[in-house]
C-alpha cells in the first residue's frame, strides 16, 4: 500500500506489493484491549470477593497497585443508596453515569468508549516526534510519523485547497458531473472508475480484500463481499426521517461548495440517494450475516466467473486489482464470497443506471472517505451532519482524527510502537496460560466422561491438543528484526 500526500491532501494510495488489506490495520492493539479488560476484571472479582468474605487471610488479597486502581474504579461506580434488590443497575452503575457525561464529540459514554479514548491517545502519543523516539527507527514507523505530521498540518492543508483532490477526480476518475458544466459518458466504465478507486483504499459497491482463513489461520484468502453504505445500515433508507434529509443535506452543501451552478444539483442529489436507496434493499444486516444459510460460499478464482454468472465481471475486478499491486492470481487460489444476494443484485442495478448517477455516486463516496482531509469549511459541513446522524456537537480533535487515520492505513506499524511502550507482555502471557487450563479442563471433562466412546473422546482430545494459540500480536511485531514489517510498507512513500 502506498500513501502520499502533498500537505494535508491525499494525492495516491496504492495497493502494496504483498497481498491487498481492507480488514486488518487494527486488530492487534484492539485485542490488548481486550486481554486487559479480561485481567481488569478478574482482578476486580477477585478484590471484590476476598473483600467480603470476612474469614479470608489478609495474605490472600490481591493488593498490588492495579488490584486497588481496579477495586477502587468498581467502588466509586456504585450508588450505595439505591436498593438493589429493586433497582440493580443503579446500584452498579449510578454513580458512574452521574460522573460521566457524553464527549461532545462522541454520542456513547461507557467503558469501553473511555479505553478506546485512551488508545487514541496513546497513538497520537506515539506518533508524534519527541527527543526519546529511536534514531535508528524503521522505514515502515518513520513513514507512519511523517504520514501524521501532514495529517495534523491544517495551514499547509487550508493553503492548497481543494485543488488536489478535484485534480485528482478530473485526472485520473473522469470529472464529477455534478459540479461539470458537461460530462461526456462515452468512455464511462464502472468496472475500470471501480478498480482506479481501489488503488486510493475504496472499496465503493463491492469489498474486495485479504484476509485469515477462518478454517485455517495459518493461511489466507481472498474475499468478495458487499461494501459500506453511506449511512452504515439498512434500516436508515427504509423510511424518511432527519437522517435522511440531513444525508441529503450533506451531499447539496459540500457538492454547493464546488459549483457555481447549483440548478441541476438537486435532482442529482436526489438520483444518487435514491440508487444508495436501492442498494440498501439488498444489504445484508450484521445478524442476517450469522444467521443466513450459505452466507459464505467457498470457491476458487477459476471457479468465480461460473458462481457469479453477473453482468459485472467479479473476475477481472479481482484478479485486476491484484495485479496492480503486482500479485498474480493462480486459478486454484481460494476466494470466499459473501452476501452473494446482493453481488447479484447490485450488479443488475447497476446496469439499468445511468453513467451519471454512477459516477456521480461512486466519486461522492469517494469525497466521503476523504472528508477529514479536505480544508475547514468542509469539514464543517460533515460536522452538521454528524449532529443529526450521531448526536455530536463538535470535531474530534485533529490530533486523534489523524492518529486513527495513519492506524487505519499503517496499522502495523503503529502495532508495533503501541507493543513497545504500552502493552502488557505479561498479559499475554496469562492468556496463553488460561488457554492451556481451559483446555486441560476440557480434557479432564472428557476423559472423565461416560456417554461417549472411545474413538469420539479420541478425536474430541486430538482437536483440543491441536488448538494454535495466537494471542494479542504476531510474534514479529515485538521482535529487534524488523525485516518482515519493512517489506510489508515497501512502496510507501509519504511527500509532506
């Protein structure tokens, strides 16, 4: 993958030239988190009842620092005078709201709103330079930081405009007619407009990626699935409300923004809500994911075209987009696809569309990734929207807006500064250790078992001893060899 910007303003991003990632920037720090909630936890259970369990020894109380820090957090979130044989939760958590009022910037207050808050602190953290930071740090960090620093530059970004990014849709996505005087569709080609999107990390219309196997986590797979709706879910298009208006909204002020003539805005901005509209009847919802039968279908990239027999050809979108990273699909590479319903349907949708509600579409998600790196005004009017559709009041800070912006496209890296200075290798280590007492336990349970024979007790213990650990963050992340990080940002190159 490659990141560049001039300033504030993105110019490129391309696919890296080891295998496409649409999924995995982020999941190891979020796992510390967690493995630390869990230890939290049982330290506070275990505080809570060695506390009134009056007959214990004192020598078996936990009373190390974070044992106290974890108690005392779960005593000042009570509300002692309420009952709690007729009001539980304020009991448990009374005291805990009164103290913990909603960010303006956020629209949840909870726990795991607080340590998510923290990590985006520890990131900026991280990221920004200091007299400590290593001097001989990899490629891979020093381009995350650099990545940072033009992200969190606001004059360079206010003084260059929005001329980067509209030179970019004119040069290399074919102009926006929206805000074009004329627009010649002759050459229009969704299958192409899609794949030059992908180099830039959007996946518009279909989600194309790599991720773990789930049958397999030692091996990868390529992945088909729907994309992300300019609202997030299904329900939101169903029926007319203030978020819809208020989406309607946000397309007329930031497209009114670019063009002198607004006379043909609202009619596009009411075609281009009303083909999302559309999509979204066949968006599968997060349980319908779970719980659908065939919700995944495994198959092969040779086998692909004969699955998905569509007006859009899902084979040359996903063997193209890997050759521009130059990976080379073989027709015996394993390609799982998913929500099949709606590859089929969108792909006829968008075949009775017109050119113009396309491109119009697809470059309008476009500017919607890339809101939080154009200049003030625009951001303002993300910030009217956000109101409506989160409860907001105010822009994150941009320091945490750029932090989560260089984690979500160089995640590893900042993985591995993250592991350096705030992750519990210990933690890790309890980890490994519950994982081997679970399964010691489940082994006891089914040797002492009476209702199952002996081949079955064989296999049930064979498939428990083959359990593969893999807790927190590849091995490699922690280690002085920072060769595997290095090749995996090879063609990175950040110009600020």
């Amino acid at each position: 993958m490659a990141a560049r910007f001039s300033g504030g303003t993105l110019k490129s991003i391309s696919t890296d030239s080891a295998m496409s990632q649409t999924r995995s920037m982020r999941p190891f720090i979020v796992l510390g988190i967690l493995v630390g909630i869990f230890a939290l936890s049982t330290a506070v259970l275990a505080v809570i009842l060695a506390t009134n369990n009056k007959t214990t020894k004192n020598n078996e109380l936990c009373v190390t620092p974070y044992c106290v820090k974890a108690a005392n957090y779960l005593i000042e979130s009570l509300d002692e005078s309420a009952q709690p044989c007729e009001d539980f939760y304020q009991f448990v958590c009374g005291t805990w709201i009164k103290n913990n009022r909603i960010p303006d910037d956020s629209n949840v207050a909870n726990t795991f709103n607080l340590l998510r808050t923290q990590l985006d602190y520890n990131v900026v953290d991280i990221l920004t330079p200091s007299s400590t930071n290593d001097t001989n740090e990899p490629n891979a960090i020093i381009n995350a930081r650099n990545l940072y620093h033009s992200c969190i530059n606001e004059q360079h970004i206010e003084d260059e405009g929005i001329s980067p990014i509209l030179s970019l849709i004119n040069n290399q996505f074919g102009g926006w007619p929206i805000i074009q005087s004329s627009w010649d569709n002759s050459t229009f080609d969704i299958l192409d407009l899609l794949l030059k999107l992908r180099k830039y990390n959007n996946n518009i219309l279909f989600g194309i990626g790599t991720s773990v196997d789930d049958r397999n986590s030692t091996e990868y797979d390529l992945r088909i699935t729907q994309s992300d709706l300019g609202l997030g879910q299904r329900e939101y298009y169903m029926n007319e409300s203030k978020i819809t208006v208020a989406y309607r909204r946000y397309m007329f002020d930031l497209v009114s923004l670019l063009s002198n003539d607004t006379s043909t805005i609202e009619q596009d901005v009411k075609d281009m809500y009303e083909f999302e509209k559309e999509i979204a009847k066949h968006y599968w919802t997060t349980v319908e994911q779970r719980h659908r039968p065939n919700a995944t279908i495994r198959t092969t990239v040779g086998k692909l075209r004969q699955l998905l027999n569509t007006t859009f050809d899902f084979t040359t979108y996903l063997t193209s987009a890997y050759a521009s990273a130059n990976v080379t699909l073989m027709d015996s590479d394993l390609v799982i696809v998913g929500e099949i319903d709606y590859l089929y349907n969108v792909s006829s949708i968008i075949e009775q569309v017109s050119p113009r509600i396309l491109q119009n579409y697809v470059i309008w998600r476009f500017m919607m990734h890339r809101i939080d790196t154009l200049p003030k005004r625009f951001r303002s009017i993300k910030d009217n929207f956000d109101h409506v559709f989160r409860g907001t009041t105010s822009e994150r800070a941009r320091t945490v807006i750029c932090g989560n912006y260089v984690n979500t496209f160089m995640g590893f890296a900042v993985s591995k500064l993250y592991i350096k200075k705030y992750f519990d290798d210990n933690a890790r280590n309890q980890s490994y250790e519950m994982i081997a007492n679970i399964r010691k336990a489940f082994i006891d349970m089914l040797d002492d078992s009476t209702w199952m024979d002996s081949m079955s007790k064989t296999k049930a213990i064979e498939k428990a001893l083959a359990i593969d650990e893999k807790i927190g963050y590849p091995d490699y992340l922690a280690s002085d060899n920072v060769t595997q990080l290095e090749i995996q940002y090879a063609d990175v190159c950040i110009i600020y």
